[in-house]
C-alpha cells in the first residue's frame, strides 16, 4: 500500500513530475492546468499505467488519470486513489 511519506511535496511538484511505481503499477504525479480559458486553475494530475514501459514510452489508452486540488489534500486524495486503483486492476490480474 502506498503511504504519503513516500510522494514529494507540494513545493517540489511545482517545478517538476514525481514519478515511482508499485508491485505491477507505474504511477506519475504533476501540476497541470485545467479548465477553459478564464477559468483555468492549477491542479493535481494522478496517472497510473501498468509496467513494464515509462511514462514516454506507454501507450495513451493504458493510462488512467485523475485531477485534484494542488495542495497536501490533494496529494492525499491523488494517493487514496491509487492505492484504490491498485486493488481493482493490479490485485485481480
């Protein structure tokens, strides 16, 4: 299971990816922008893909994302995540 004293903090995720992976599991986190014009805001992206390959090198339709806030809460949901990703399609395979 990961736990938070394994991801960077938020000031090291403002210049730069965070990437690790986990028993079958390759993970990335990073600052992102969303929404429209306007009303665009910084966020937290969570992708997961399955091993072997990197980020680069794995195709489009094997990862998975999610957004959240840009903040410690965020990185705690980003991780609750994963942790809940894990067990749903790395546990069953």
């Amino acid at each position: 299971m990961l736990e938070r004293t394994g991801f960077m903090p938020i000031p090291y995720l403002k210049k730069t990816s965070y990437t690790g992976s986990y028993q079958g599991m390759r993970f990335k986190m990073e600052k992102a922008r969303s929404g429209d014009g306007e009303s665009e805001k910084d966020v937290l992206r969570v992708t997961h893909w399955p091993e072997p390959f990197g980020y680069d090198a794995t195709k489009e339709e094997l990862k998975t994302r999610m957004d959240t806030s840009f903040d410690e809460e965020g990185i705690r949901k980003g991780i609750d995540w994963l942790n809940k990703e894990y067990g749903e399609r790395y546990l069953a395979e």
